[in-house]
C-alpha cells in the first residue's frame, strides 16, 4: 500500500534528501508546502482531505482541518508542543496524535543563557556601537550574573536543563511549576520552588519554559508584570502567547522592565509593524532556539518513526 504524506515542518522540508530512501522504502509519496512558519487553518482545509499522515510543525490543525481529514491516520509532531492541535478531535476521530518530547533541553537550555547573558552584560548594543565607530559610547556598564536570582517558569526537560546552566554562573534560582519538582534535582540544584507571584516579586531574570495551554494563556499579562522588581529581565523561548505583548511593550516603554529577549511571539512571523522591533533592549528571535542540525537531525528522526507507527498501526 503506498501512502501520501504531508510534510510541513520546514525543518525537516530543508533537510529532506537525508530521508528520501525511508520514504521510497516505505512507499510514501511526500508533498512540500512553501511554508515560512507554519500553515493557517485556511491553507490546511484546502488540501488535508488526500493525506494519509502529517509531519507538522506548528500548523493549525483546527477541528474543521480534521473533519476534512477523510484519510488521515497519523499526526506526527515535529518538536514538543501540541498547542495548535484539537486533540479532542482528533482522539474522537480515531487520528493517532504523536510529538517527540524531551528533546531540545540543551539546544534551548543555551539559547536561554545566552540571552541572559546577552541582557545582563549589553553585547548586542556594544556590538552596534563598534560597528558605528562609537568606541567610547560602546563602554557600556552590565551587571554580574553572581548571586543575582533567576526565576524558572516551567521545571521540565528544557526548565531543568536551564537550571543547570545558571547554577553554573553562580545565580540562585527560584522555580515554579504546576508539579512538585523531583527533590534530589531541587536539592542537587539548590532550586527552590515557589507560586508564581513569589517569583515575580524576588527574580532578577525570568525564563519561561512551560508549554502553552488554556489555562496559561497571558501568564504573564500587566498585574504580573507590576508585580515584578522594577529593572527586571524577561526571557521567552516557550510560546508567545505566554505572554501579554501590548503589557510588555507598556513596561518596556517605562522601563518597569530593563530588557527582554523572545524567541516566540503572538503572531509569527513577527509583524513589520510590531513595537517590539523599536526597542534596542529587546532581542528579537526566529523561533529559533532549538535549530542545531544535531537537533534538527534528531528530532527527524523520531518525527519520521512516529510517522511510521501510525500509517502502520
């Protein structure tokens, strides 16, 4: 039996030839999108209905996408999150919904200190101001990671691998999670758990690292951000819609909050005309944070394999 495969993870659509024997092997004919990040709902209902499988990537997989989903069989996610998918509807649809978790927690887990490092010490802006000639206004002031407190939103694969790193760099680290954390990692760590507005109140950095759901949707909106210390960090290589955009361009503005680094945003690609795109203090990513290729050709794999499993039961 041969099977029509939708693959539009553009991840795994830039490293496709790795994997083309696989698929002749297992007789799967594979289409490739143009994608820049992902495919809306409007461009999935119009082709869905001659798919077997799907390798995705952040598509919107919406209930009306399933429910012209005749064939499908198989969801195989690229990556953890599972947000943009009705699994609710797929479950009542019989449609096998997989991810490939526990996956990128050093790739972020760097990605995260590095912006940390980044804010704390302004090497973006003295790059600029080297660039520009501006050798004396380049001598920029940061401030030392030692003994300043990072706050952990989210103690999973990626959360912990973040709180590995910063003990490194001499930080005290507050967590928060809807979980207990494990006791011998918070021991070993120094972690200590707290609700989420003891750690507003007491982090210098703030990391979020939790997945998106309904029940988070704007976690960290204008109250949370007023009751963070004035001149504090905020870093976001989880979702976008973590976070309030319009309350953090507020806070930006003022200077309630010093400087943020975000990976992820409200709408991707990032509009032309966000206001994000004004603040030098704010750095800007691609959704980005796990693109190694030795991720990328890991997570690959386990993508295709899930794949496998469900197209053959």
């Amino acid at each position: 039996m041969s099977w029509s495969v939708l693959v539009s993870c553009p991840h795994l659509q830039k490293t496709i030839d790795n994997y083309q024997n696989i698929f002749r092997e297992n007789d799967i004919e594979i289409d490739l999108p143009p994608v820049t990040q992902a495919l809306k709902e409007s461009d999935l209902v119009k082709i869905i209905e001659k798919y077997d499988g799907i390798i995705a990537g952040d598509d919107e997989i919406t209930s009306m996408v399933l429910e012209r989903a005749k064939k499908l069989k198989v969801i195989s996610k690229w990556g953890i999150g599972i947000d943009a998918i009705d699994i609710r509807s797929a479950e009542n649809l019989g449609i096998r919904v997989f991810n490939t978790p526990n996956v990128f927690g050093d790739e972020v887990a760097d990605i995260v200190m590095g912006y940390i490092i980044l804010l704390a010490r302004k090497i973006h802006l003295i790059d600029k101001k080297v660039r520009d000639g501006d050798w004396n206004e380049a001598q920029i002031q940061g401030i030392s990671l030692r003994n300043r407190t990072l706050g952990v939103i989210g103690i999973g694969s990626i959360g912990r691998s973040v709180v590995e790193r910063a003990g490194s760099a001499g930080m005290n680290i507050l967590g928060y999670d809807i979980f207990p954390i494990d006791r011998s990692f918070a021991e070993k760590h120094s972690v200590k758990q707290v609700e989420l507005d003891v750690l507003l109140k007491e982090s210098d950095f703030i990391s979020l690292n939790c997945n998106l759901t309904d029940s988070n949707f704007h976690m960290i909106g204008e109250q949370e951000i007023d009751m963070m210390r004035d001149g504090a960090y905020l870093i976001n290589t989880s979702r976008g819609p973590l976070i309030d955009e319009k309350a953090l361009i507020r806070a930006l503005r003022t200077g309630k909050i010093a400087g943020a680094a975000l990976d992820v945003f409200e709408k991707e690609p990032l509009p032309d005309d966000s206001s994000l795109r004004t603040f030098e203090n704010c750095i800007l990513g691609a959704h980005n944070s796990s693109n190694t290729i030795d991720a990328v050709l890991r997570v690959n794999d386990l993508a295709i394999e899930n794949l496998l499993k469900g197209l053959n039961g």
